[in-house]
C-alpha cells in the first residue's frame, strides 16, 4: 500500500532529521534488501567452499567411518549453500514473481495468497458423484 503525499513528506522529515542528527547510526541503520541478498550469496559462497574443502578431506583422510561423514557433511553443506544462494538470488533479482519485479521489503508470498490451481477432471468428476451421492440419502 503507498503512502499518500502527506506521509511520504512526513517520513522524508523524519529521514532528514535523523541524518542531521546522528548521521553514523542513521548511514548504519540504511541498507537496501539487495544488499542483504548479495552478503547472503556471498555466505553461500564461502560455505559452499568450505563444503568443498570438507568434502575432499574425506576423501583424502582415510580413518574408516570418519572418512564417510565428513564427506556426506560437506555434500549436504555443499547442497544446502547453493540451495541458499538461489533463493536469495531469486528474491534479489524477483526472478519468478508473478509482480514483475523485486519490491522492497517483499518477501515470499503468504501461504494462503497463491491462487489454486484448476483441478484435473478425474477429482471434478468424483466431487460431482460425491456430492450426487450425499443429496441422495
């Protein structure tokens, strides 16, 4: 929802204030949701090497057991860091909303937001006979 002209002057106030005042915390405070997304696909990097690394020392290291599980933690560490770097790169970008672009502060959308899906017509067909069915007795 947008703010109207007078809220917009209001907040644009306040803003100022608050550089004129303390311009450190005010400078610190303001970041942009796209450069929360670009630390976190870096963090997804660095993790996504260390699982790398994790995953090549199990297999250079040969103690048996030991080998295996530190192999199969840096896969899933692997897996799970590019897992991570996709979705924030998807909300950095808005690659997939249905809006067309990213907004700030949009997120992923509310569970109960999604539109359903037309359903096939073998489940229409048996709603029908049920709801026949239960108007019979």
């Amino acid at each position: 929802m947008p703010l109207s002209d007078h809220e917009q002057r209001m907040l644009d106030q306040i803003e100022q204030a608050l550089y004129a005042e303390d311009p450190k915390f005010a400078q610190t405070v303001r970041t942009t949701p796209q450069a929360h997304f670009k630390r976190r696909i870096v963090k997804a990097a660095l993790g996504f090497v260390v699982g790398v690394c994790a995953l090549m020392a199990g297999l250079v290291v040969n103690a048996g057991t030991v080998t295996i599980a530190i192999s199969v933690t840096g896969f899933v560490l692997m897996v799970v860091c590019c897992v991570w770097a996709l979705t924030s790169w998807k909300r950095m970008t808005g690659v997939g909303n249905t809006s067309g672009g990213a907004q700030e502060g949009s997120g992923p959308p509310a569970r109960g937001s999604q539109p359903k899906r037309s359903r096939s017509g073998f489940m229409d067909r048996m709603e029908e006979r049920w709801r026949r069915r239960n108007e019979e007795q």
